[in-house]
C-alpha cells in the first residue's frame, strides 16, 4: 500500500512538473485569467506588464512590445486592461510562436500619451527589460506592435531605430509621415487601416501612402503588407463600438471565433499579391519569420572622418603615381 502511494506522490509530482513548465492558461480560461499571468515592472522612466513565458535554460523567445492607444495609459496596467491582447499569452497562441514555442509580451505604459515620449526613452524601457531577462530574449526577433497614437509611436521608433526591431505592426495610426518609413527599408512592416475609421477620416488614404511609399524601396516587398478593412467587428461578428478599434484583429491573430479569415479584410503585400489566412496560420505565423539575420541590409556610410581619410589618400596616391 505503502509502494502504491509513494508511487502516486511521484506521478502527481511529475505532473505538476510537467504542468508547471506549460502554458497552463488556455484561451477558454478568459481574458481575466490571461491578463493575470502578466506582471508589473519598470525602467527608462516607464513602468510596464509583461509576460515571460517558462524559459527553458540556454532557449531565447521573441520579444513582442505593444503600445496602448490614447485613453489607455491612465494607471498602471491600463494598457492591458483596455485590450484583449492577454490573449497572445494562451498555451494555443503562444505555441505559434515557430522555432520558439512561446514569446515575451512586453506592454509599457504612457500616461497621457506617446506624443509626450520620446522613441529614445521607449528604446531605453526596452532596453531595460532585456537587460533583465539576459540571455532569454532573442534579440534578433523583437517586434514592434500597437495601435491608434502607439501605431504612430510604432512607426517613429521603429524608423528611429531600422536596425534594432525585426519587424512593426502599426494598426490604425493617427498620424503618419509617408516619407518617414523609408528608413524601414530592410524590415518587415504590416500596415492595418479601417476604411470607416471617422476618428481619423484620412486613415485609409494615409496608410496606404505610407504603404506604397515602403514598397517602392522595400528591399523584400513580399514582407511589407497591407491589410484594409471595410467594417471592424468582434470575432463573433458583432459590430463594434466605434470604427476606429481595430485592435481585435491583431489580438485574435486574424480569425474570427469559428477560425475562420478576420472578415471584410483584405491583404496585399508590396509585390501586389493578395494574402489568404487559414487558421492557425496569421500574424504570430507571420511574424515568427522575421528576424534581423533574415532581412536584408545596406552597408552602412562612411563617416566624415573616413571620407577625409579617403580624401588624402587619393592625394597621396595620385603624387605618388605622378613621380613614379
């Protein structure tokens, strides 16, 4: 009886092992159980939640940072409170993560709004918290993602910094300077807009521009997409508050609730081909095959010192050649 029990104890002991080392919240779970697994933390001057998937030792996770929309920053915590972006922390939607099996969710906070920062101390906040997760975070793969203002915030970091994000997802921007993503040349950028967005009546018309603009110097056009929508809805199919929350799409990974593609959207990519989703294959799937080592880059200038340099050599080789 005695063998039988401590028999039990190890099965139920390697269970919870087993247990414990999984994602043990499940999407039916909801949402409040998901945003539990969120932690609070801060640095660069702005405090954040996060959600750290169990890391394995010598294994590094994709680092996805999402930034709030204006109205959603007012306490700690907000920013996830407002969206059902916990969602991204489901044993289902984490296990889209290719090659990784799991991401790091990163959620700073703005109170007031993003136009009160600066991408520099975003960049610092970022910084900071991989500093403290040495090691587990894949630095080759962070991800740049947001909405309303936090897509206009999306979009100065991320041409603030080409070299340091793998890829940006700007959803629903307020404002955007077309010229500015040139600098996103080398990265993979998907631009979403609502064609009934009465909040910024330009939005569609914006985006697109912004879009067209990446694509001509796009140096993979097939990694710049562009998704416009002709009416948001819930993944039920439940028109939604107003027009200009288009979160939901980029929260329930582009399908509705019967795991069907996000309805009335279409997707292009910068080459002109439209993009079909079929579950479980959207966005996470999309953004697990970016990485820095995979996009292509230019070389960098020359700095002014070395072009003097440049500048006397030929000098010299031009008097050395002369008397030769």
């Amino acid at each position: 009886m005695k063998k039988l029990i401590s028999v039990l104890l190890c099965v139920c002991m390697l269970s919870f092992c087993l247990y414990a080392g999984a994602y043990a919240v499940p999407i039916a779970a909801g949402d409040d159980a998901l945003r539990a697994e969120f932690q609070g933390g801060s640095g660069g001057g702005l405090d954040y939640r996060y959600f750290a998937p169990p890391a394995e030792e010598g294994k590094r996770y994709p680092l996805v940072v999402w930034l709030h929309g204006i109205g959603s920053g007012n306490y700690a915590g907000d920013q996830i409170d407002s969206y059902d972006v916990c969602k991204w922390d489901c044993d289902e939607f984490q296990a889209r993560f290719a090659d990784a099996g799991g991401a790091y969710l990163f959620a700073p906070r703005c109170a007031g709004g993003w136009d009160l920062t600066t991408p520099a101390a975003l960049k610092a906040c970022i910084d900071s918290f991989i500093s403290g997760h040495a090691g587990s975070v894949d630095t080759n793969r962070i991800y740049l993602t947001g909405f309303s203002v936090g897509a206009t915030m999306v979009l100065k970091t991320a041409s603030a910094y080409p070299n340091f994000f793998a890829a940006a997802v700007p959803i629903s921007a307020v404002v955007q300077d077309a010229s500015q993503v040139k600098a996103l040349s080398g990265m993979a950028v998907w631009f979403f807009a609502n064609e009934q967005d009465t909040y910024v009546s330009a939005n569609v018309a914006a985006t697109r521009s912004s879009f067209n603009t990446l694509s001509s110097v796009a140096a993979d056009k097939s990694k710049v997409r562009f998704t416009a929508v002709s009416k948001a809805v819930t993944p039920s199919g439940a028109t939604v508050g107003t027009q200009h929350y288009m979160w939901r799409i980029f929260t329930n990974d582009m399908f509705m609730a019967d795991g069907s593609q996000y309805a009335y959207s279409t997707t292009v990519d910068g080459t002109g081909a439209t993009i079909s989703f079929s579950s479980p294959n959207g966005i996470i799937s999309w953004l697990s095959q970016q990485s820095k080592q995979t996009q292509p880059t230019s070389a960098p200038g020359k700095s002014f010192l070395e072009k003097i340099a440049d500048f006397f050599r030929m000098i010299i080789n031009f008097f050395a050649n002369l008397f030769s």
